[in-house]
C-alpha cells in the first residue's frame, strides 16, 4: 500500500507546504456599449494564505465570496492576475522554481460534483489508472496503483473496477474521485464542497473516511464548504471569507469560540439551533451579500454591520493579528477611528 | 383545530415503459390549521414527491395514485379540472427551492403577483396591483413600490424567495407546501427566511409542510416531525421528542450522523450502504439492510406504524422491546 504514500517532504515539518501570497482574480464582466463596459467581479483580491504540513484547513463563507475561486488559482485552474505561490520551498510557475504541472501533481482537487466530475464513458479503473499512466507508470503497475485506491477509499475492486459512473450512488462516485486525487501520491488535496451534495447518512461515512485518509497518508487539506459544522468538525484552522477578501483567520477553537468579526458572529449564530426549546428568535443580520462587482467602499462588510461607522466606509481594514487570531475589523484596530477601537 | 389535511394510506408510483418507481408507499399524516409539519427525508425519500402530491403536480400519464388526500374533506385525487385549479394557489400554495425559475423572467415580480390575485379573487387591476404591494411589505422587502417594477433576474436570491412567499400568500391559502425553500439561500439569508415564514405562518394561521433534508433547519420551524425514508414514514413526533427521543434506527443514525457543535474528533456514527432501489415493492422493512438492530421477522413484513403514546408515531418492530428495556 505504501505505493500511494507522498513523495517525501523536502523542506521540513517547520516550512509551510503552500504558501500564496498577494493572490487577485478580478473577472471582466460583458456588458455595456459593444460589450466594452470595464466593469470586473473582484472575486479574490489580494488573498495571502499559507498551509502547514499535515493540518486541515477550512475555508468558509457564503456564495460569491470567492472561496471556489481561491481554490482554482491555488491549482491554477485559473490564472492569478497577480500573485506568487510557493510549495514546499519552490516558486511555481517560475524560472527556478516547479512548472504547473508538476504543481498539479502534488496539488489534487475534488469538486463537489460528483458526477460532472468523472468522464461517463470510461470504467473506474480507467479512470483511476489514467493519470498514473500519463505520468509514466507501467500499465501492471497501475492496475495494481488501481486497486489499492479502490480499497483505500472503501470500495471492493472487483465489484467496482469495471463499473462506469452511472452505475455508482453519489457517494460512491465521490469516493472514486477522492481516489482519483489521490492516484498520483498528492500532498496537498483541495476538497471544494466535496461533501455538499450527499446525503447527510453518507456524508458522515465520507468524513470518516477523509479523516482516516488524513492520518495513514499524511496528507493536508484544504477544505472548503458552506457549511460550519462540518468545517469545525474537520478544521484545525479555519478562514473566513466575505466578497474577496479574508475577514478572519484563526485556529478552529479561536473562531467558534470566540469569533471577533461580526460578520463570522453572524454567520455562526445563523445556524439553525438543533434544539426546538432554544429556537432563533432573531436574525443576526439583515440582507443579502452584496454583489462582488461593486463591492462596498472601506470595509466590504460595513453594509450588513451593525458597527458601521464613517471610518469603516473611507479606510479598508487590515487583516491585523491580534494573538489568537487575525482579524479585518475597524473595532480590533487600536487608533482606527473607530469609536470602539482602542485608543492608542 | 381542526383537521386542515388528512393524508392517508397514500401510493405513488411512477410507470414508464422502461422502469416503474414505488416512490411513495403508504404514506398517511394530518396537518392543521396553523400547525407546521416538517417532512426530512434524505434525496429518493419520497418526501417532494408526498408533497406534490397534495396539488396533484405530477404528470397524470404516467403517475399512479393510491389512498386518500382530503383537503377540508374534499377528495384531491378525484378532484376535476376546475376544482383543482381552485385549489392550486387559492387554497394550496408552494413555495419551491429555487425562486429563480418559479418566476417567469419575461414579467415583473408585481405584474405576476397582481395577476395571480386577479385570478383567484376576481379583484380589478388597481386593487391588485395595490394589494402586490402590500405583501411586498409584509414579507419585509425594502422599497416595494420600486420593487414591484423588477424582473426577477434583478433580484437577489433571498429577495426572490420573500417575493415568492409573498405570491403564495397573495390570496389567504389554507395550506403552504415548502419544497426546501432554503436550501439554496446563503447561511446568513437562510435564517432570515426560517423566521419570515414561521411569522407569517402564525400571522395568517395558516397550516405549512416543510420538506428540508436539513435536520436544523426542520427543529427550527417545525412542531411535528416526519421522518421519512424510501417511500414511508419511518417515524412522527413532535418536534422536542423527536430531538430528544428518536425511536427508529434510521431517525437515530441521521441524527447521529448529523455533525454540529462539539463532534470533533470524535468519529461519526455513518449509517452503513446506501438506500434501497425503489423499482421493487418492499417486502420487509426497507431500512433492514442497513439496520444495527435487524431481526429475522424485519424481513418477512413491512412493520406496521405503533402508537409510542405522546402522538409519537414510530415504524419498527423494535420499537416496544426499546420500550421495554427503557423501562427496565
């Protein structure tokens, strides 16, 4: 089984495996006279992350906060419009550094579609064997590659193998593309709603499986989902997204226990309760996220915040590191203006 | 209260050339006036199909109908052309998950809600177009005049879902059918709409069936539970025993399986396999394969739906012996 193990670490526990830096995506939108409108959604925009060896890290937000565009640029499924990454000590994508490709290779992603993802005319095993193939492995060695990625991820190779897509559930079909990103010895793997479309009894076996996975692999992931409970379930760390930007970044016991933006407070008292004695009684917030291609001025949030002050709307606030966590909040920045700021 | 809706032993099967489908079998509930029913099932469950059912949406070609669904004691299954068409929108109204294609995009929002009141209470144009306003403001949406002049695609998504709450209330329906009308909404927005509909719902007293596969979002408007699974309910309870006290394997394994606050690191308790093909009538009870707890006599026969006292209604022949060895 240790032919799906990692390639081996190079630069040591300390060094980040990923580490983005700067990274911005703005997308023209059509639009206008002779479709010439210089509108832009600025769906990612100056975003610096990094992700240590062997831990999870959780993205979080609502739609069109940009956290599926965040993990495309970090694969580079889309070009950055600006930005640099490195992995593990090496540039991507530059003179002296890893090419794209090879980026690809230790970085794998599994999408939250699972049957979009997966090409209906090719059996499980061609699917799975495909890209070790391509890379060069021996056709034998593969079948056997092929095997073992079917037992990992729960599935009895010779009930499954020669299957086609169709003839799987859904989360049978997402345990084939977890196996597919595994295929080719990933350190890192992106999950992007991996878990969203399944049904909440398989969804728990999924999460089991990815937790195992985790251990007996070393891998680290990036996991990205709507849903809090589950991010809290598999996070060490967790980030906070809202119209582009990071709003909160933390440890996963730092953001639920005690968030300091108000948009995370909102976003974790909307949960619904799982106890009728103690129902939602009031909305955190009010609205709708606004629209990514004319976000607010200042802090993208101000809108929906019942803290909004004038300095809110005129200065965009850093993503300031305060201990525990690291926060973009006009109220956390001592001599901000803010009239619940600390004075300096 | 009186019984709004009587739901009783109700079959529906799906019959094509190629395959047949049991979606839904044997299904039989009440629901009154000013009472929220949650319906959670996971996705196969039968739990849209039930309630589609209750307007009659599906194709009539190929859709078989069994049983029994008496809306204030009119036969629905029965009913003819005219009489449903008194039913769809007047006395039952929908919301449905995705607000976005509910509404034609080629009319404005107050155009198809001014219409629709037209319709049922034969109101003129101004009075309809002034009574569209008026519900724009009860489901709280910010300067209705201008709003009611917007197409749909210029509406945000929460924005549509209140528009849509507000058509279905337009003419004072007995009955609100839900269709997961949250599930496509953002966290922060998603709780909004929760909160509008249980106010409405008291506010206009009217009965509402909510099918979500979201157990939070079930405890948070509902006051009785159905769970249901490949094609039955497996299990009704009020709400608080429902959380409290499940009684059938599979309401307990999706309760178990369900992550929230304070899981971590602990393993999750997945029901094993996945649900039964509904191309077969059952011959036993259709969650034995995946059931901890399946006996011999599981198989021979569907278990009937006990009385656990309470109006807790549960589908398992274990449910006494559980009875039992709580009591001991």
């Amino acid at each position: 089984m240790d032919s799906l193990l990692p390639l081996e670490d190079r630069g040591g526990p300390a060094q980040p495996l990923l580490l983005a830096t700067g990274l911005r995506k703005h997308f023209p939108v059509a639009g206008g006279l002779l479709g010439r409108s210089r509108k832009v959604v600025r769906a990612v925009d100056d975003l610096s992350l990094s992700v240590a060896k062997g831990e999870t890290l959780g993205v979080v937000g609502e739609s069109g906060c940009g956290k599926s565009t965040v993990a495309r640029l970090l694969i580079r499924l889309i070009k950055p419009d600006r930005g640099t990454m490195v992995l593990d000590g090496d540039p991507v994508d530059e003179p002296h550094g890893i090419t794209v490709n090879e980026l690809r290779r230790q970085v794998q992603m599994v999408f939250q579609d699972s049957y979009a993802s997966l090409n209906p005319r090719l059996t499980i095993a061609e699917t799975l064997a495909f890209a070790p193939k391509a890379h060069g492995l021996p056709a034998a060695e593969a079948r056997a590659r092929v095997r073992d990625l079917l037992d990992k991820v729960g599935l009895d190779p010779a009930n499954y193998a020669e299957r086609y897509p169709h003839e799987l559930s859904g989360g049978q079909r997402q345990r084939v593309n977890i196996a597919r990103a595994l295929a080719l010895r990933p350190r890192l793997v992106i999950l992007d709603e991996a878990v969203s479309a399944l049904d909440k009894s398989v969804e728990a076996q999924v999460l089991n499986m990815l937790v195992d996975l985790k251990t007996e692999l070393g891998l680290t992931y990036i996991f990205i989902s709507h849903d809090l409970n589950v991010v809290q379930y598999l996070s060490d760390r967790v980030l906070v997204m809202y119209l582009g930007k990071i709003v909160e970044l933390g440890s996963v016991e730092a953001i639920y226990g005690n968030p300091q933006h108000p948009y995370t407070r909102a976003l974790l008292s909307a949960r619904p309760s799982m106890d009728p004695r103690r129902r939602t009684k009031e909305a955190p917030i009010q609205g709708d996220p606004p629209n990514p291609i004319d976000p607010p001025s200042g802090c993208r949030f101000r809108t929906r915040c019942p803290f909004a002050e004038d300095v809110c709307t005129r200065v965009e606030p850093p993503l300031a590191d305060i201990g525990t966590q690291a926060v973009a909040c006009h109220m956390r920045v001592v001599g901000s203006g803010h009239s619940k700021a600390a004075t300096p | 209260m009186s019984e709004l809706l009587q739901v009783r032993d109700l079959h529906v099967k799906f019959v094509t050339p190629d395959r047949t489908v049991n979606a839904v079998n044997g299904v039989s509930f009440d629901v009154k006036r000013g009472e929220t029913l949650g319906i959670l099932g996971e996705s196969g469950s039968g739990k849209s199909v039930t309630l589609r059912s209750i307007l009659r949406l599906h194709p009539e070609h190929r859709t078989r109908w069994g049983g029994s669904i008496k809306l204030e004691g009119d036969e629905v299954l029965t009913m003819g052309k005219s009489a449903l068409s008194d039913l769809r929108g007047q006395r039952v109204a929908m919301i449905f998950q995705e607000p976005a294609t509910a509404f034609d995009p080629v009319f404005t929002i107050g155009h198809q809600i001014a219409e629709t009141v037209r319709r049922h209470t034969g109101k003129g144009e101004a009075d309809s177009w002034s009574r569209a306003r008026e519900l724009l403001e009860m489901v709280r949406i910010p300067s209705p005049a201008q709003r009611l002049k917007a197409y749909p695609h210029e509406m945000s998504g929460g924005m549509r879902q209140r528009a849509m709450i507000a058509l279905a209330l337009s003419c004072n329906p007995a009955l609100l059918l839900a269709d997961e009308p949250t599930t496509a909404l953002d966290a922060t927005v998603q709780i909004q709409v929760l909160l509008l509909i249980r106010e409405l719902q008291r506010e206009f007293n009217v009965g509402v069936i909510f099918v979500t596969h979201d157990i939070g979002v079930a405890v948070e408007v509902s006051d009785r539970i159905g769970v249901m699974y490949a094609g039955k309910i497996v299990e009704l309870a009020p709400v608080e025993q429902m959380v409290d006290a499940p009684r059938h394997p599979y309401s307990r394994g999706l309760l178990a399986s369900t992550v929230h606050d304070g899981m971590r690191g602990q393993r999750l308790e997945a029901i094993p396999g996945a649900p039964p093909d509904l191309a077969e009538v059952p011959t036993g009870c259709s969650f034995a394969p995946r059931c901890k707890f399946v006996q011999p006599n599981c198989i021979v026969r569907p278990p009937d739906l006990r009385e656990m006292g309470g109006s807790h209604l549960v589908r398992c022949v274990l449910a006494d012996v559980q009875e039992a060895g709580v009591a001991a």
